[in-house]
C-alpha cells in the first residue's frame, strides 16, 4: 500500500489542468437501482452488480497464485474510472493502472491509496509528481532513470519502477533485442526499486497465437538474463485481457485487465467466461414522435425518403454524445424490439421508424446499446456500425451522456460469490 505524501491541491490544479474524470453530479445516482430518470433524457448506465460480478468470476477463473491488476485508463473505457477502481480493489484487485497523470492523480484525490502503474512513459517535468503521489511510472529510457534516481536520492527514498520491454509492439519498452546494454546499465540506480518487470502483447486475442507465443519467448529470455545477472523483479507482467483468458502460460505474477471486468471481450474467438457480461448500457427516449406523408425526407440531407406515411421517432442523442453518424443503417431497441434509425444522425438528434410500433409514445425507453427484454445491441454490433473495435465503441460515448450507476443484479451477485 502507498500513501500519497501530500494533498496539495493547488499544487496539483498547477500541474494537471485537465483533470476531468467526473460526471455531471446533480445526474448521478450511486449504488441503487435508478429511481427517478435523469435530468438528461440520454444518459449511460453502468450495472455496479454486473461488474462485482465479473470481477468475481474473473477472480475465480484465474489462478490464486496470479495477481490482478485493473486498467483504469480513459476513465475505465468509460465507465467511471473511479466506480470501476473501487470495485476492483474490493473484489481483491492488487493495483490499478492507468496512462496518464491527470487520470493518476484523480484516483489518488478521491482517496484511493493503493498502487498505481502508469502505463507508457513520462515526461520528465511529471517525475517529481510520481514522486509526490507515489505513482509508479514504467521505464523505458536511461534518462528518466536517471532523472527518476536523482529524485529518490534526493528524497533519500528507493521509489518502485516497472520496466517495461518492447517484445514487438514496437511502441513503449526497451527493446528485447538489444537487452545485453541496457540490463546492466539499469543495474547502478540504487535509489530506483525495480518493483515490476513488463512487456505487452500486439495480439493475444486472435485465433492464431503465432506471434504472442514468440512475444513471450521474448519476454522469457530478457527475465533469464536478469535472472543470470542476480537480479529478480517480484513481479512479471505481460497478459492484458486477451492474453488472461487464452494463454494461460503468459500469466507470470500478474494480469492487467481493462476489457473483460466490463463484460466485454477482446474479440469474439477468445476464451468465454460464463456470467460475464457487458455492464454499460447506453440510453435515451423518445422525445417527439411525428407523422410525416409519402415523399417527406428525414433529418439532414434529406437523406431519408417516406415510401409511404410513417412515424418517425426523435432521440435526444448524436454524435456529439459518441453514437457514430450513420445513414439510414443500425438500429436502436424500443419495447424490446428492434427499430431502425432512418436518415442521417445530427449531432444531437436521432431519428428512428415507429411505424411498425403503434403503442410507441413520446418519452417511452430506448436502449441504444445493451439488453432491452430479450433484445440485444451488442458492443459488438455498435463496433461493427462504426467500422471499429469494441474498445472505441466504449470509450467513445462522450462525458456529456451522464454516466448513471444502477444495481440491476443483486441476486445474481450473490449466486457468483
Ligand atoms: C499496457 C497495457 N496493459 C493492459 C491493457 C489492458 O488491455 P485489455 O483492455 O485488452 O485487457 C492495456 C490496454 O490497452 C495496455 O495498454
């Protein structure tokens, strides 16, 4: 457990004038099922007993003997970075993760004290912060060692780093290949504790596991020459989601996982965990229902023609909220039935076909993504609308949809446990 040695906010507002994590509050109910609707007929729900739930599942899957460690970044693909942190740690989640300082340091202001990774690497003008908040960058670089070193000597306190080694990502991490220099290198920053050795996998998720298997050989051989030279990092990490649930000898000491507690999974061919499922559903409601004759067009464009008279329904959400621009293509969900969106989306306003639903009425329910009834818009499916990945999908529903914490799943939680 770490402690953040000061609470300086203003010294913080100084250093990160971004910090913008939250949700609007006076739309925000926490830890009950929703009871009144929010202020904003659009809004994104997040199952808080869904995600218990998969978090236990989860920790049950997996060996004892595997820490966990939940990846937080971009407010936890935007469930609420804070509401997912909390979970995981009660569920026995070791540490968290996140990518840049702003999200470090709103976790270490609301309160949360336990280790904090930060994913890629820092800018020098951000070390003496990691210091201050006790935030555990991953190094790649002799300089921000060194720099990093200067700053610990300083303070006359070792401070934890992760290395991290680039076994084909080609993105963050000292290249396996070139590991004789550097290892020994590493070795004269006696003020650095080397708390984490770590690499990342580019494609642990696909059916053929060609190149995650030649990652992790890669991986092996850097540790045993750390080994060879008497240096043994207390914790190894390489799997993200993908790599946990299909390559179960990639597991070393911990896992990070950022997709999968969310019910969502990597992609469709990896290992499933029966129970886990998608806690995020996105929502809105039908605010104007209108009659329109044969040859009306809909929305910009005029990129909808009426075959013949219709109703058309309008959703108070577009892309400006992070639902892709479509044309005359997808479908939301409405009494549990599919209906589908007609013209092009505007920036605040969608437009759906109601003729095939006469009980429809102005303020009925829509579900946009998730479970309505028997009816599902998969993250999947919203991916595929998007010519994307689900990782986007949910990550792209904007902070102006008001995030809403509801708990759909008491029982279910209880016959997890
Ligand atoms: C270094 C690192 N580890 C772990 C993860 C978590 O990946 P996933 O969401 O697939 O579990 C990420 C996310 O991109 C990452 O960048």
């Amino acid at each position: 457990m770490v402690t953040p040695r000061s609470r300086n906010t203003r010294e913080i507002q100084r250093v990160t004038p971004n910090v913008n994590m939250g949700q609007p509050a006076s739309a925000q109910r926490v830890g009950a099922q929703l009871t009144s609707a929010p202020l904003r007929p659009a809004w994104v729900e997040v199952d808080l007993g869904q995600l218990r739930k998969n978090f236990r599942l989860i920790h049950a899957d997996k060996p004892s003997d595997v820490a966990m460690l939940s990846v937080v970044k971009d407010n936890a693909y935007g469930h609420g970075a804070l509401t997912v942190a909390r979970c995981a740690i009660d569920v026995g989640a070791k540490a968290l993760a996140v990518s840049n300082l702003d999200e470090a340091l709103h976790l270490r202001h609301s309160g949360i004290v336990e280790p904090i990774l930060i994913f890629g690497t820092r800018p020098f003008a951000e070390l003496p912060c990691c210091l201050e908040y006790s935030l555990i960058p991953c190094v790649d670089d002799l300089e921000t060692a060194e720099r990093l070193n200067a700053l610990a000597a300083g303070n006359r306190r070792r401070h934890p780093v992760h290395l991290e080694i680039d076994t084909g990502m080609s993105r963050y991490g000292i290249r396996w290949d070139t590991r004789q220099q550097w290892m020994a290198a590493f070795q004269r920053f006696e003020w650095l504790e080397l708390a984490g050795v770590m690499s990342h996998f580019a494609m642990s998720d696909e059916l053929d596991k060609h190149f995650a298997l030649l990652q992790l050989d890669r991986f092996r051989q850097c540790l045993d020459r750390l080994n060879t030279m008497g240096i043994r990092a207390p914790v190894r990490h390489l799997c993200n989601s993908g790599g946990f649930l299909d390559l179960p000898e990639a597991h070393f000491d911990l896992v990070r996982l950022g997709i999968l507690p969310l019910g969502v999974y990597p992609s469709k061919v990896c290992r499933r965990i029966p129970g886990v499922s998608p806690v995020m559903t996105v929502k809105s409601k039908i605010m104007r229902i209108q009659n329109i004759q044969k040859g009306d067009s809909v929305g910009y464009g005029m990129r909808y023609r009426a075959p013949s008279k219709r109703r058309i329904g309008v959703m108070p959400i577009g892309y400006g909220d992070g639902f892709p621009r479509v044309r005359n293509q997808g479908e939301v969900l409405i009494h549990g039935q599919r209906t589908p969106i007609v013209g092009a989306n505007a920036m605040d306003a969608t437009m759906v076909d109601l003729t095939g639903l006469p009980d429809a009425r102005e303020g009925d329910d829509v579900v946009i993504q998730g479970r309505q009834k028997d009816e599902v818009i998969s993250v999947d499916e919203m991916a595929a609308l998007k010519g994307t990945v689900s990782y986007e999908v949910l990550c792209g529903w904007r902070l102006r949809l008001p995030r809403i914490e509801v708990d759909h799943s008491t029982q279910a939680v209880e016959s997890s446990s």
